[in-house]
C-alpha cells in the first residue's frame, strides 16, 4: 500500500515550489526512518510513512490561494487516498492526525508519537544547509527581499520576518524549541549550530569583512 499512496501522492506536486516539492517529501521520510532507528519506543513505521508521503499534498494548492489550510485540507484527502486503497479505518484516522498536526503553525499538538515524528522529521528539513536553501527559494518566489539593513529583527514585528534573514531568525532558530523527541532535538540543536554559523558569516559579509 506504501508505494500506492507515494504514487498518488506524488500526482500533487507536480507544479509543487522548490521549497515544498517531491524532494522535500522524500527527505522528511529518510528523516522520519532516521528518528523512527534511534527512537527508544516501538512506533508504527507504516503510519508514519504514509503520513509524510501525504503530508503536503495541499501546499500547492494553499500557495495558490486555493484553500487555506493545506494541513486540513491534506488530513481529507489524504484519508479519501487511504480509503480508496484500502486502508483501516484506524489507519486512516492516525495519519490523518499526523498530517493535521505536522504544520508549524497549527494550533494541533501532536498526540502521538506517530505524529510527533512526523512533525520533529518535518522541521529538520527546514532547519541546516538544505533548511537555508528552502528559506531562500522560498522567499525569491515570493519577492520578499533577503535582508534589508532598515528592518532589523529587533524591529520587526511581522510574524514571519519581513526578509528572509529575518524569517531565520524568527522562524527557523525557534524550531528546536518546537521538537518533540529527544532524537528530534538532538539533530536540531545540530542542524541550528549551522544555521549561526552561516548568519554569522552573512553578517560578516554585509558589513564588509573579507
């Protein structure tokens, strides 16, 4: 049924932004499998792979403009999927939690561990180098400016940054805060050093530093 629901899955993102596309799927799963390895307790792989394969596949249409909350919207089509192939009606139940609860800004707090890894898998993928690269492209495709000297992040007090460098600082810095497995917040803390290790160096550059 796995590779079932990966092939309808994919379908979804076909006209998908580089910062929310197929790859970034792929990548949360082998991040899921690596927090599924270390994680001390048994935990349903099968639910939690078939969360992530379906995970976003309303963000396209959210982007659009077209719905406004591509997590609910995904937990329903997502369950129509599993349904359609088959699935138990506890399955389908259990991923659609994880994929309601997955989003950053959801006021869902995952409820099992299930969907706790999905959301820790999640967040490290926008988090380190490819985490930098997903704010940038993301950001280029919505013509928000990278930095801009005039709004320091001091004071700003827009939700999600109005620069990209400013949506590091107030969004991506904050997602180690928002782990919930030890193994999750491991490899944040890991993957955050990075991340001021590479403002540190874009500091340097804009004020002029060789």
């Amino acid at each position: 049924m796995l590779e079932a629901v990966r092939d309808r899955a994919r379908s979804y993102f076909i006209d998908a932004s580089p910062a929310h596309d197929w790859h970034h799927v792929q990548r949360v799963d082998t991040l899921a499998e690596t927090l599924v390895d270390r994680h001390p307790e048994p935990v349903d792989e099968r639910v939690v792979h078939l969360a992530v394969a379906l995970h976003d596949i309303g963000r396209t249409r959210e982007d659009c403009g077209e719905i406004d909350d591509h997590a609910s919207w995904g937990a329903r089509e997502g369950g129509r999927i599993l349904l359609d192939l088959g699935a138990a009606t506890d399955t389908i139940e259990r991923v659609q939690h994880c994929i309601r609860a997955h989003r950053y800004s959801t006021d869902i707090d995952p409820a099992t561990l299930e969907a706790k890894l999905v959301s820790d898998a999640d967040n490290l993928d926008a988090l380190g180098a490819v985490g930098i690269a997903r704010v940038f492209a993301y950001g280029g495709e919505l013509g928000d400016p990278i930095h801009d000297p005039a709004r320091p992040v001091e004071d700003d007090d827009t939700d999600a940054g109005a620069t990209q460098y400013n949506h590091v600082h107030k969004k991506i810095l904050d997602l180690p805060e928002r782990m919930y497995t030890d193994v999750g917040r491991d490899l944040a803390a890991d993957r955050a050093g990075f991340v001021r290790e590479y403002l540190e160096r874009f500091d340097g550059e804009v004020a002029g530093e060789t």
